[in-house]
C-alpha cells in the first residue's frame, strides 16, 4: 500500500480549525483509495513565535522537505502585530516558498451553482464561473533589483523597483500553466502587458516557443487592462490564466470575489520538489476560536493537494462532488448561509464532508 507522508502547519487563528477538517477529508480518502497518509505537525506563524521564538519552528523545514506534500492553514493576528519584522508569523510563509522554490501559485476561483446569489456580481455573468489563475511567485516587481528609495537635499525623494524576469523564469512558469491547462479544459490565457512593457515582450515570446510543445492546449494572449474588465464582464470565457506576479496578484484576487466567500477559495504553491496547500484566507481573528470558520477553502486545497502532489485525479474529483453535494442538500457555514438558515460549524461541515466521500468511495 502506498504511503503518503502530509506536512501539516496549522498554523494560527481558524487555520488551526480548519486544517483538521481537511486531515480528516484525506484519511476518508485514503481509505477508500487503498493508500495511507502519514501526517506530521509542526507549528509556523505566530504558534511557532510564542513556542520557538521564530516563525518557523526548527526542524519545520526539514518536515516539509521531507513530506510528499504540505498541508498549510494560516499565520498572523493581532497578537503579533508589534514584533520585530524579521520575526513576523508571514516570515514562516516567505521562508517556506523561498526555501522550497514554490514559484507558481495556483488560485481557483470556481462559482458553485447553489451560492451564485453570494457572489456580487449578477447571476447571468457569473453563473458557470470556473477558472483558474496561475501568478508567478518569485520573480517580477516584488523582487527586482535595484529597488530602493533615495533622498534628496531639498526633501524631494525618488523610489524605484524593478520588473525584471529571465527567459528561463517564464519558461518554468509557462509550462506549469500549460501544464494545468492540460489537466482543465485545454485553454490558456497568458496576460501580459506587451504593448508597453519590455518584459512583457519577451514573456510573450517564451510563452508562444513554449506553445509548441503542447499543441493540444490553445493558446491566446490577453492584456492585462483587457482581462481586468473581462473577467467581471464575461469571466465563462477563461479557463487557465497564466500571468507574472504583479499582474497575478491583482488578478487572482478579482477573480476570487467572483467566487463568493474568502471561506470557499484553495490555493496551491508549486516549483520544487514539494507543493504546499493552503486556503486562501488568513487566521480570520474576527471569528477565530469559535468553531463558525468555513472549513472548504482547506478542504478543496486538500483536493488540490491529490491533484497536484500526488496525481490522484479521481479522489480529488471525488472531494470535490463531495463538497458540491454537501453544499446541494442545503448545508451552509456562517459566512454563506442566507437569513434564517441555521448556519452549521467548522465541525459540523468537515464531518458532513467526510461522510458524502465515505459514501462514494
Ligand atoms: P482574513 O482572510 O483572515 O479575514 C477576512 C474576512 O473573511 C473576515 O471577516 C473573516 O471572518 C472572513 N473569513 C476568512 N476566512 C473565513 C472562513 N474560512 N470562514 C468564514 N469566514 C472567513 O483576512 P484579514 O482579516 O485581512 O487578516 C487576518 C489575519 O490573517 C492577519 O493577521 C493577516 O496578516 C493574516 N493573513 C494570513 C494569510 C496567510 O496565512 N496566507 C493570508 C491573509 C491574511
């Protein structure tokens, strides 16, 4: 029997609610598939601070590199808003993508039929919504050099940063995005601002000679200002989105309103040997502690996690229809109940979860 060895960070807030719930998704699925997951904690964000004094406990990163895959749920609150810079709980993030290479960052937004009333857009452009948007993660703006703020005598002052990416960046990211594409519905879109930007020329050049080693996947180029406004004005006409880091990071959040709730949103962070999974939304201090938190986001990153780490495309779709049916007969979290629904907790959902994939194993 094959065994999977899961790195679990909870982490803080609801992500030490939620993350359980998806454990527990993935041991029903395990059973049903003839497979064992070996899960191992460890603490990261402001959990690992109060315990460690870093936001990585030691050893934390070996666990992950070690694992097939990696489980997140969230870091950061209140508590630590004063501490050091160097030390904050998102430093545990950082140091994990930077350490592992997760350089591509995998954001579904999907609007699920029975909650196209929750989204603020209307029924008729948002129903069928299923896309999903690949941001390159470690490269572009966010970490060009030079980059910097200088001062000057007369109390002026004059900022830079720098958008630079290497044809060999692009390449990586773009196959991910073809990748993808091919494992969807063989569309992708990379966008792009090549009428003005010089990076963007040479993305769209290494984009199109990539092209060639997937002629199953079509292919189109957006600009960026194009896909802002289509994405809210007929968002059924993407599937993949592969896009640079600024760019993906403004996108992939438009795209996650469409969905919804923060509650409902997955994400995947790929590259190196190891991809991590982690629900979109942070530690939700507002609600923490309560046993309200929507538990899907962190189960559809545990999907996520089959799909992409381990290639078990039918038990992720099978969490999936599990998720959909659950929410069909009726079931609702706080955050996407309508009035007079009596909402169900974090508890309550993950087990109503756990039985429909028990019951289609
Ligand atoms: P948030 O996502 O935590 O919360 C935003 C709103 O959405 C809140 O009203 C919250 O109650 C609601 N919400 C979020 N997830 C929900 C769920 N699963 N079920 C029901 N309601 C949910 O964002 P924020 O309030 O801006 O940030 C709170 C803390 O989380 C901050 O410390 C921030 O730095 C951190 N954060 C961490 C991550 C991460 O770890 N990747 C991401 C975003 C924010």
């Amino acid at each position: 029997m094959a065994t999977y060895r899961i790195a679990v960070l909870p982490g803080d807030g609801i992500g030490q609610e939620v993350t359980p719930e998806a454990v527990r998704v993935l041991k029903a699925v395990g059973k049903g598939a003839g497979v064992s997951f070996e899960f191992e904690e460890a603490l990261v964000g402001g959990a690992a601070i109060d315990a460690t004094g870093a936001p990585l406990a030691p050893g934390a990163l070996a666990l992950c590199r070690r694992a097939h895959a990696i489980l997140f749920g969230a870091v950061g609150g209140p508590k630590w808003e004063g501490v050091a810079h160097e030390v904050r709980p998102e430093r545990g993030l950082l140091a994990l993508r930077k350490e592992l290479d997760l350089y591509a960052n995998l954001r579904p937004a999907k609007c699920f039929p029975m909650l196209v009333d929750a989204s603020p857009l209307k029924r008729s452009v948002v129903e069928g919504t299923d896309l999903m948007v690949i941001r390159e993660l470690t490269g572009g703006l966010y970490f060009g050099e030079p980059r910097g703020v200088e001062r000057f005598a007369d109390g002026g002052a004059r900022a830079v940063n720098t958008m630079a990416y290497t044809s060999r960046e692009i390449e990586r990211i773009a196959r991910t995005g073809f990748e993808v594409a091919r494992k969807r519905r063989k569309r992708l879109a990379s966008v792009d601002k090549a009428n003005v930007l010089v990076v963007s020329q040479l993305w769209r050049e290494v984009v199109t000679r990539v092209a060639g080693d997937y002629p199953d996947v079509t292919l189109e180029h957006v600009l960026v200002d194009n896909c802002a406004m289509a994405l809210v004005q007929r968002p059924t006409q993407f599937d993949t989105l592969v896009t640079e880091n600024t760019f993906g990071d403004i996108l992939s959040d438009e795209a996650a309103i469409l969905a919804g709730s923060m509650g409902m949103l997955p994400s995947a962070s790929l590259g190196g040997a190891v991809g991590l999974y982690e629900p979109v939304h942070g530690t939700a201090p507002d609600i923490a502690g309560r046993g309200i938190a929507n538990p899907i986001a962190a189960i559809l990153s545990a999907a996520m996690l089959l799909r992409y780490s381990l290639d078990m495309q039918q038990e992720a779709d099978r969490v999936e229809r599990a998720v959909q049916r659950v929410l069909e007969q009726g079931h609702r979290t706080a955050d996407i109940a309508a009035a007079g629904v009596r909402p169900a907790g974090t508890r309550e959902m993950g087990d109503l979860i756990v039985r429909e994939v028990e019951a289609q194993g």
